[in-house]
C-alpha cells in the first residue's frame, strides 16, 4: 500500500500524537468480510477522510469507529485508550466526546430544531430546560441558523436539515466529529457552504473531524489527511493527504477515483 508522508493541516511534517488510532480493523457482517486489517492513525485536528467508491465499506468502517458495530479484528484507540475493548461505563464516557452526523440527517421531524438539538443536552447534562434551550439556539447560530428554533425539519431546506444535524452533533462540544456522507443529496453550491462549515467548525471548535464521502469536490475542499478503501480487494490501497495522492499516486485505482470527470477534478483541486 502505498501513503504520502504524513503532513498537518498548515503542511508541516505531523509530530502531533494520534487521537485516532486504528489497528489491523477488519470489519463485516456475519461471516462476510468487508473491509479487512486497516491501520491508519488520525492527528488532533485533522480533516480525515474515508474514500473509495461506492459499496467499498467506508460507512461500515464508521460504524465500528464509533461503536454502533463491533469489529471482526482489530482494536480502535482514542487517545492511546482502547474503545474496542474497553468497559460500558468507560466506552459511555468515551463517547460523550463524539458528534454523529448520519447520512440522512435523523432529525425527528415532530421535534422542532431547537428541540432536536437539545436532545443530547437532556440526556447528558443537568442543565435546567432553559439553559437548554439557550444552548440551542446558539449552537443553531453557530451553524447559520439563527432564529429557526421554532422551525420543523420539514419546513426547511435539505441543506438547513443538515445544518441543524450538525447542531446536535456539537451539542455537546465534541473532540471528535463523524459525518457520513454530509454531501448527499445536496446541489453544489449548498454542498460547498456545508464543507466550508466543515472547515470553520475544525477551527471554532478545535475538533478532529472524520469524513466519510465519495465527492470529490468536498475531498479536495477539506481533508488534509485520508484513506482509500478498494472494494476489489477488500483493504485500504492508498494512504495520505488527497492532494498528494493525486499528484503521486501510481495506483490506477486511486488516480481513476481522484479524476473522475477530469474538469471535475480539476476544478476541485483549485477549490483547495
């Protein structure tokens, strides 16, 4: 397997400790494999993307990083501590550092923003629903919707639905933050704002933040590190920032995933 050297986000050689370490993972369902000894280690801070083709696994590796599947083999670490194996009460608390964003948002939709929000308040903090609430709305501000508190998911756009998910994923200050496919089912323009939310959010909130997606526009728009998940041969053939990977990479299989369209590509690498 091929990987560029590691590099941080200002392009410097990376000495920071892995916040994220994952050891010889093989993750699947039953007895079927579908991805298998992955390793690769995230930095504090990074922008950390999981690519590869469509069926290839990126979306079950994420659920075993964050525990909504086990692993087949293998160990995941967050901060030199084994989540894998660790202790209900210590993955619990392990897990209070973590923000999910799914796929299609999973607001509840008889739930106002505000309340969808506050969800993980009530459920992890003793703050008064007062207190909540004005969590709420600031956590909606951060992500550019203030004054939609009262609002339903199904009277705002698609885009402001998963603005509004990344408001519940930050709730609660997480070190960590997990999107799978944030991009989906967005128009470019719309596409663009949420990676550039991405961005501000790895900033405001000094958080790490692992992205599970196939766009290329947002690959090249955010990550400075990645891995890249082969379905043919069930494993991680490439390793490093997308960039490099594009300019270096002698896998035929990386360099027709990074152009595909190639004024696509192109113009996405510019966006960088």
């Amino acid at each position: 397997m091929e990987s560029a050297p590691e590099k941080t986000a200002n392009g410097g050689a990376s000495k920071a400790p892995a916040h994220i370490d994952v050891r010889d993972l093989t993750v699947g369902y039953g007895d079927f494999v579908v991805q298998r000894n992955l390793n690769f280690k995230i930095r504090r801070g990074e922008v950390f993307v999981v690519m590869g083709g469509s069926g290839c696994g990126k979306s079950t590796v994420l659920r075993n990083l964050v525990g909504l599947a086990e692993p087949m083999a293998g160990e995941v670490f967050y901060d030199g501590v084994s989540f894998t194996k660790a202790e209900a009460e210590v993955r619990d608390q392990m897990l209070r550092h973590f923000g999910i964003l799914y796929q299609g948002g999973a607001l509840w939709g008889s739930m106002t923003l505000a309340e969808n929000v506050g969800l993980p308040l009530e459920e992890f903090t003793d703050l008064t629903p007062r207190q909540i609430r004005d969590v709420a709305s600031l956590k909606l501000a951060l992500v550019g919707l203030k004054g939609s508190e009262d609002s339903y998911p199904s009277e705002i756009s698609g885009g402001m639905r998963k603005r509004a998910a990344i408001a519940r994923a930050i709730a609660l200050d997480p070190e960590i933050l997990f999107f799978d496919e944030p991009s989906a089912g967005l128009d470019p323009v719309t596409a663009r704002l949420l990676d550039d939310l991405i961005l501000e959010l790895r900033d405001s909130l000094e958080a790490t933040i692992v992205v599970v997606t196939h766009e290329l526009a947002s690959i090249f728009a955010i990550a400075n590190n990645s891995i890249f998940l082969d379905a043919e041969s069930r494993t991680m053939i490439a390793s490093g920032d997308p960039k490099e990977l594009l300019a270096n990479s002698k896998d035929p299989k990386v360099q027709r995933f990074l152009t595909r369209g190639r004024a696509g590509g192109e113009t996405a690498v510019s966006h960088g």
